[in-house]
C-alpha cells in the first residue's frame, strides 16, 4: 500500500506511550498475535487462574444457597451439581475445541447470524459477558469487604466504609493489571492451593461434628420432611429453587476464554491446536469436579451446622445474620477460634479479591477481539492499559451505584452468566445438529431448555440483572456506532491480491506518458453496451481523449456490516473493454485501496473519475454507512486525503456534474 508522506507527526507524550505500549507489535497474522500477547502455562496453573473465580464462590454460594432453600439446600446444591458435570461441562468441552483461541461461545454463534443482524446479536452477548465479568469484579471485591469487615479482629472504624474499602480492593486489581500480567499465574496457583486447603479443613471438621452430634442430621431431616414429605416434591421444589444458585455455575465461560494461555504440544496446529484443546479439556473437567465436592460438602455441613436465622439479610430494621454471605467463614471461627478464623478470612479476602483477575482478563481478551474488527471500537483498544482504565472506572460507578452490596448485584451477576451459558448451549446444540449427531442433539437441546428456564426465571424473579445488562449492551452498541461512524473514512482494506490479467491491465495502463484513467462503474447489465456507454459519457464529461485508454474498476459488497478485509481484483476482457472487478466491504474504500495499489506498483499517480450524486447528502451517508455505498466521489477524496498528506503525491479524483 502506498505510504503517507509530508512533515513529520509530532512525538506522543510519555504517558500516551506507556498507555499504549505494545500497540504497534508487528505480527503476520492472528496466531501470530496471540503468541506474542500470550505466555502460556500448564493447564493446572491456567486452571488456578480460573479458579480464583470459579472457587471463589465458596465464600458466598453456601449462604446464599441456605438463604434461598434453608432445609432443601443439600438438594438444590446436589441439582446444581449434576448439571454441572453432565450438562456444562460437556458443553464447554465442544466450545473449547471449536473456539480454542479465546473467543469463547460467542464465535460459535457469530456465523450464524450475516450482515448487520450478526453484529449486533455479538455485540448483545458481549453486552451480557460485560454485564458478568464487570459484577464479577465487583461482587467478588464486596464480597471480599464484607468478610473484612466482619472478621471480629478487624478494626470497628471500617464498619460503614465498605463502598470505600471496595473501591481501593478494585483499586489495587487494576494496578496489577497496568502493571503488567505476567506473575498473576503464579499468584493464582498460590492462592487456590491455600484457599481450597483451608476449605477442605472447615468442612472436614464439619462433617466431623455431624457425625459426632448425630441429633445435628435428625433434626435436618425432620425441618425437612416438615415442609415437604414426598421425596418427588422435595426434588420438585429443588429445582425450582436452581435458579437461585445459578452463581455456583460461574467458571465455565472464563475457563474457555483464557484457552490461549494453556500449553499444548509442540507441534500443534496453530489454527486447530489439539494439544490445547486437550490440556483445556482437563482444565474444565478437574475444576468442575473439585468444584462439585466443594459445593456439596460445604452445602451440607453450613445448612445442618448454622442456624438458619445467621444466614438472614439486612432488612431496614435488623441487620445481617453472622453468615450471610460468610457461610464458611462462620464455621471456620465457631471451629477453630478467631485466630484460624482470622486466617480464613484473610485466604478467602485474596481470593474474592483476585476473582476479579478471570474476570477482568476475560474482558481483554474479548473486547479487542471483536469490537475493533468490526470498526465498532478504535484500535488502541486492542491495548491493555487504556483498556483496563476503563473497566476500572465502570467497576468503580457500579461499586457506587449498589453501594457495595453483594446480594443486590447477584441477580445482575446471574443474569450474565446465564445468558452466555444459555447461549452456549443453543450454540452447542446447533452444532450437534448440524454434524448429524442424533443424540448429543437431543441431549444437549435438554440442556439448553433448562438454561433457557433458568435465565427467565431468573430475569422474572430480578428484574435489575436485566436492566443493567441492558444498560451495558445500550453502552456498547452506542460506542460501537459512534466508533463506526468515526472510522468510516479509513482505509478499512488490509491489503490488494489482484490476479495477473488485472495486473497485466495496470501495467500496460501505466505504458507511455498517457495518465492512469480509472472509470469507477456501478455494475448493471455487464456486457459490453454498458461499458461502452459508459465510456463515452466519461470521455464526454471529463474530456478524456477517445486515443487513450481506459480502466472500468467494478466494486462487488460482500458484508457491509464487516470493516476491513482483504480485496481480491479480478481483470475481466469484455469485448475489448478492461474492466477490473473486486470483491469489497465498500465501495469508496475499496476505490482509493485500489489507487493506492496501482500507484505504488507503477509509480504513477493515477485518476479517477466520478459524476457528483444527485440526492441528499444525509441519505447518501446513511446508505454509506448500511451498504457501502453512498456518494463516492468525495468519500474516495476524503479517505486518499487521509491517507496521503501530500497533495502532489496523491492519487487524483475528479468529478462532474
């Protein structure tokens, strides 16, 4: 492509250098980019990284099963449990291995839907994995406040601080993040070891004292069998109540997002990596299973060995109950004393803290995949630090806004995850179905109608988890149209193939002192009586003498929706007419791409002649903007203009009227 020429930019200061460190890296292609943005580690310690999300839900899922199905929480949690090892995680599996690059679920629907219709039905899921990543930040960093706060050794001026406690645990994660990412690995697998470690001495000794005090396991099943005393109800009414323990599902999606940072073989395919795609496998499926022990045994020892009353809410007159949202937390200091205790909550502290780690690298590595390929964000979101500012700051609003509490941003945090899942698994489904795979079919379309129930009830039963998700899909598609409407006079062609009858037509063009004349055509009947009228109204208008001749330069849309990609040129002999056609996402862009390309391959500056349009300016950029096309005359000026700063060295492109 030709190259800008002129004085020279001025030098960025030092701050937007650093902002932008790592922008320019040059790579050949996407696998390439992900090898120098990614350093990979064993599938167990990328599991770590998951982890700290997914496992960090110990630190409030037992309560908030308890709070939700007091006596039937073992059986809630036992539901939840099945669904995770025979309905998500073979589900995640199939996303792992189509999608091994990081693109999560969403890749798997993006081809399904073309044109506008498919962008914006990508930009409403990554609205919803905002929505889950962005509350798991900061219900993770709230969570981790109130177990601060409540720990009886901690300092009384911290209660009534907790937004401003949240606020600088929030802080402190993106620090890490604009510092660099490399370590964070490392500190994960630390922190999941002692976190689980600790768990499994809690619940150990709870089941300890279950078998010790056996009226503790009586007095369950009688508050059990009291409210229900048909086995078939109890199990009716458990899964009912799944909905409410959908956080306990949360991991999967992050799991599959962070795929480029897990090893494979040395000989993988860089577009098929199978040793990846294996070593992922292995990642879901150990920590689905370490998972489903933790939450069953931790279900069972918080619902028969705390009262229900300690799992109780603050209400405008009483304040919370000592486990709610700290179920093992609670049993740790009844167990142990404060000194084990204060140990325990220091542990779950880090790793709620730390939860918002998955998070906030499942929101760099989406956004920059999607959005600026589409022209819907600008390219330096392709930068972690600019990047990482910004979800800061949101997190930072949405802290405020709930003022800290977990229990109010559960609903929005289920409604996320829910929706990525649910979408996972309609995705999965059609896949199966498409492959002609019978009964994985049948099985996973089960599946996808649990979710699908899940997700409504959930949205019917808290309605908030919608509106904010809502608010952050608005967010997106309204930046991402402003970014498209910003960027719509670049380039937008990342680069010319052009076969060798076209090319052949462009050097025999640029033969001689005769000037390069390019007759861009709106294709119509193709044959050789339009190129013909064409001609003569072109050498009519502009004066062209009828010795030299002429190129026709034919731009086929492809996608509209799409914002850059590769133009292919084919050259067409009609009779004697020269016609060049090529496949594109736009028309002017495609047209200066192509005066570009002529002139560094010829060295000459070549031309090319328009009529101007004759219907409202608005209307034509509104088409530009939907089709591709539009007024191309001084849109194909405007981008050249852009591109080459120098006028005498520019492409030139006349109009009549």
């Amino acid at each position: 492509m030709a190259t800008t020429s002129g004085s020279p930019r001025p030098q960025p200061s030092a701050l937007k250098r650093w902002l932008l460190e790592g922008q320019n890296r040059e790579t050949e292609g996407p696998y390439e980019e992900e090898k120098a943005t990614h350093h990979t580690h064993p599938w167990w310690k990328v599991m770590c990284l998951t982890g700290v999300d997914y496992f960090s839900t110990l630190g409030y899922q037992p309560g908030i099963a308890a709070l939700a199905a007091g006596a039937l929480s073992p059986i809630a949690t036992l539901i939840l449990v099945l669904l995770t090892l025979f309905g998500a995680l073979p589900m995640y599996k199939r996303v792992a291995e189509a999608s091994p690059h990081g693109d999560g679920s969403i890749s798997m629907l993006e081809n399904l839907l073309v044109w506008w219709q498919g962008k914006l039905f990508v930009l409403s899921l990554i609205g919803f994995a905002a929505t889950g990543f962005i509350i798991t930040i900061t219900l993770s960093a709230a969570d981790a406040t109130a177990h601060l706060v409540e720990n009886p050794l901690a300092p009384h001026f911290f209660h009534g601080k907790e937004v401003l406690i949240t606020l600088m645990l929030i802080g402190a994660l993106g620090a890490v993040f604009l510092k660099g990412f490399n370590e964070a690995v490392g500190v994960a697998v630390v922190l999941v070891a002692i976190y689980i470690g600790l768990n499994l001495v809690v619940v150990g000794r709870g089941f300890y004292e279950i078998a010790t005090h056996p009226t503790v396991l009586s007095d369950w099943k009688q508050a059990l069998f009291a409210r229900h005393d048909n086995p078939f109800l109890m199990v009716g009414a458990a899964m009912l109540l799944f909905p409410r323990l959908a956080l306990g599902l949360s991991g999967f999606e992050t799991g599959v997002v962070v795929m480029p940072l897990v090893k494979g073989d040395p000989g993988d395919d860089p577009e098929k990596p199978r040793g990846r795609i294996r070593n992922a496998g292995k990642l879901l499926t150990t920590a689905a299973l370490i998972m489903s022990v933790m939450l069953m045994s931790s279900s069972i020892v918080t619902t028969l060995l705390i009262p229900q009353e300690a799992f109780a809410a603050a209400t405008p007159t009483a304040k919370a109950g000592e486990a709610y949202g700290r179920a093992l937390a609670y049993l740790a200091h009844d167990f142990f004393g404060e000194g084990f205790g204060t140990v325990y909550d220091i542990s779950t502290i880090l790793i709620l803290w730390f939860a918002g780690a998955s998070a906030m690298a499942g929101l760099l590595n989406i956004v920059p995949r999607y959005l600026p390929r589409y022209g819907m964000a600008p390219e330096w979101t392709r930068v972690t630090r600019p990047l990482v500012l910004i979800f800061t700051s949101i997190c930072f609003a949405v802290t405020i806004l709930f003022k800290a509490g977990v229990e109010v941003q559960a609903g929005a945090y289920a409604t996320g995850v829910l929706a990525l899942m649910t979408s996972a698994t309609i995705a999965v489904t059609i896949s199966a179905r498409r492959k002609g795979e019978t009964k994985a079919f049948l099985g996973f379309g089960a599946v996808a109608l649990i979710f699908i129930y899940t997700t409504i009830v959930n949205i019917v039963e808290r309605p908030d988890g919608l509106k904010i998700a809502l608010f952050f899909i608005a967010l997106i598609v309204l930046v991402s149209i402003v970014s498209r409407v910003w960027r719509t006079l670049e380039l937008r062609v990342e680069g010319v193939e052009a076969d060798e009858t076209a090319l052949r037509f462009i050097d025999e063009a640029a033969e001689g002192d005769h000037l390069i004349r390019i007759i861009p055509n709106h294709p119509e009947e193709r044959n050789e009586v339009e190129y013909e009228r064409e001609a003569h109204e072109a050498r009519r208008d502009h004066q062209i003498p009828d010795s030299e001749e002429v190129l026709f330069f034919e731009v086929y849309i492809t996608d509209a929706s799409n914002f850059s990609g590769i133009m292919k040129v084919e050259g067409i002999d009609c009779n004697g007419y020269r016609v060049l056609r090529a496949q594109g996402i736009a028309v002017p862009n495609s047209i200066a791409a192509f005066m570009l390309f002529v002139q560094k391959r010829t060295g000459k500056r070549p031309h090319a002649y328009f009529n101007w349009g004759e219907h409202s300016p608005f209307l034509y950029l509104i088409k530009y903007l939907l089709s591709g096309e539009g007024d191309t005359a001084p849109v194909t000026r405007e981008i050249l203009r852009r591109v080459v700063q120098d006028p005498e060295n520019r492409p030139v492109v006349h109009a009549a009227a």
